[in-house]
C-alpha cells in the first residue's frame, strides 16, 4: 500500500512512517519542517520504499502513481507552536486539509484526520465521548488551534457526504514518547527536561487537572487501525482511559528519572482545560484497539531518549508492557 503522510517529519508523524515502513508499505513524507525536525526521518530515507518531500501541504500538491491512503497529520501541535504561528496552523486546517483531501478524491484512496481532544475545549462532561460537541471559545488564546481542528472534521466530513471520500476523522489524546521535542511545550517533554536539568517542575495552577497520557507506540498502533479501516468514518478517540493528575505526573518523572528537583507553582493559562479523559469504547469495538504501555514505562523510555547524547532513536519495536517483577525493559536499554 502506498501512503501519503502529511507532516511526516513531526513527532508522531515520523513514528507512523515508520511503522508504515516496518509493515511492508510505500510512504511518501510531506513536511515543511516548521515544527517537526528532518533528523527524525533521517534514517528512513535510505530506505527505497520511502520518499521525503520538503514541502508544505497548504500548496497544491500531486503524487505521481496510484496512493492508497493520505494520513493528514500535519499541524502545529503544541501551544508554544500554534502561538508563534497562529495563521499558519488555521491555514493548514483548513486549505491543507482540503489539499489533502483533492488528492484523496483524485486517487480514490482512504483520507485519515489527525484531528485532537481540543475539539472538546474544557469539557462539561467528563470523561469525553465522541457525541459530545465541546466547551471552546472561539476567540481564546487556543482558538487558532481548536477551530482549525474543528473546521478540519467538518471539512473533511463535507468531503466525505458529498464527494464520497473515505473519510475516517481520529480525536487524539495526550501523547508522548520519543523524539518529543524538549522546549515543545507539552507538560511531559517540559518535565522530563527540566528533572533531567535538576531545575524546577513548573506546574500550571495547583496541579489537580488531569490528562491522560498515551504512549506513541500505543498510538500508532490505533492510527494503523484507522488507516485499515476502509469505510470507518468515525470520529474515533485515540487516547489513555487511565486519568491522571498533573501533580501525579511530575510525581512520577521525578520517580522515574531519580531527579531532586522541586516543584514551583504557576498561575494557570487561559481556557487551560482543567479535565480531558477519553472514552475509547468505540476504539475498542470499531478498531480492537487499546492502549497497553503503562506509563510509569513510557516515561522511563522517554526520559532514557532525552538523556542520549546523540538524540539517537531506541530501537524500533513497540515497548510492551512490564510482566510481573523485576526491570523493566527500558531499564535493560539504559544500561
């Protein structure tokens, strides 16, 4: 199968060329590098099933040959980013979105959103199932984000009714592993650096909002689904059922990484949701999908990536969960 993976250099989107890669298929990378970083495909790009284009999605844009699937993934993602280019990320929700959905309507092939759980703002129910609208204020310090996913899903669900494309729209949750990048802005990247730095954890408010948080391998392994899944319009939640507090978290980095490092408190950001939980039984039943890693596991991987020196990626098959007593395999890669 040969697949078009926009923003195929970000953070998760170089974990699902990879993936796509490992299981056989042909994928062609487009990003422009405005948050993601070329060195996490560097070392796909010797493989002669996979072809980087520098570029942008917002520009029309053609594949030669037959493309089976697009997975739109392209965005900025974190509020660091999305502040610092606000027009950027509503223009590649919406012209982007709809350039990759011409190029699925050319080809006849499976169009996949990477949409997000901010569609659902700082929700009025808890935990969040796909039926509900959202809590968002269009106008926020988050909107640029927030409305471009949302215009996204009713875009690609416009494409869907009335061009026939095989639409299937992903709402993803909190995740985090990898390649992450350290001053992002995502809270587990953010403390995982400042433990490692013996700095202060800063924690926004008094750390009693929750996420839950979703390893990547976990996550791909849904995408993958999503991607297979012809005729499965969803939307679909990808994500952790397991809450957590964001005191919980910096408790468990501090554990994980061994760091002494102090708490500092924060005032809270506007329109910072104070609760965000999946309900993924659509994720269960439609897909056969769950997450597996705990995340006590997931940190200890992430936090071992951040202290390489070479910023070099651990090895490629999915981390799986620890069975029974003793280390963890993370613990095995780090010594």
């Amino acid at each position: 199968m040969k697949v078009v993976v926009t923003g195929g250099g970000g953070f998760l989107g170089s974990h699902v060329c990879e993936a796509l890669l490992r299981r056989g298929d042909t994928v062609w990378c487009l990003d422009n590098f405005s948050t993601g970083e070329p060195e996490n495909v560097a070392h796909l790009c010797a493989n002669p099933r996979f072809r980087l284009l520098p570029g942008d999605v917002t520009a029309a844009m053609e594949i030669p040959g037959s493309v089976h699937a697009v997975a739109h993934l392209a965005s900025p993602a974190s509020p660091p980013d999305y502040h610092r280019l606000p027009l950027e990320t509503l223009s590649v929700g919406s012209r982007g979105t709809e350039n990759a959905l011409r190029l699925a309507l050319r080809h006849e092939a499976r169009f996949v959103l990477a949409s997000t759980s901010e569609v659902y703002g700082d929700p009025e129910i808890h935990p969040q199932p796909e039926e509900y609208w959202g809590h968002v204020n269009p106008v926020g310090p988050r909107s640029v984000y927030d409305e471009a996913k949302r215009y996204a899903e009713a875009l690609s669900t416009a494409y869907r009714r009335s061009q026939g494309v095989d639409v299937g729209v992903m709402r993803i949750f909190n995740t985090y592993g990898p390649r992450m990048r350290p001053y992002d802005g995502r809270v587990v990247s953010t403390f995982i650096r400042q433990a490692l730095s013996g700095g202060p954890l800063s924690i926004y408010g008094d750390g009693s909002q929750t996420r839950s948080f979703c390893y990547v391998s976990d996550l791909v392994r849904g995408i993958l689904a999503m991607i297979d899944r012809r005729g499965l319009s969803g939307p679909i939640n990808l994500g952790n059922p397991v809450e957590h507090t964001v005191r919980e978290l910096a408790d468990l980095v501090l554990g994980v990484t061994g760091s002494r490092s102090p708490i500092e408190y924060l005032p809270l950001p506007v329109d910072d949701p104070c609760r965000r939980r999946p309900v993924i039984e659509r994720a269960r039943q439609e897909l056969d999908w769950a997450p597996v890693v705990p995340v006590e596991d997931g940190l200890r991987h992430t936090a071992a990536w951040f202290t390489d020196s070479a910023r070099a990626a651990l090895p490629n098959e999915p981390l799986q969960p620890v069975q029974g007593p003793g280390p963890s395999r993370v613990e095995s890669l780090k010594a």
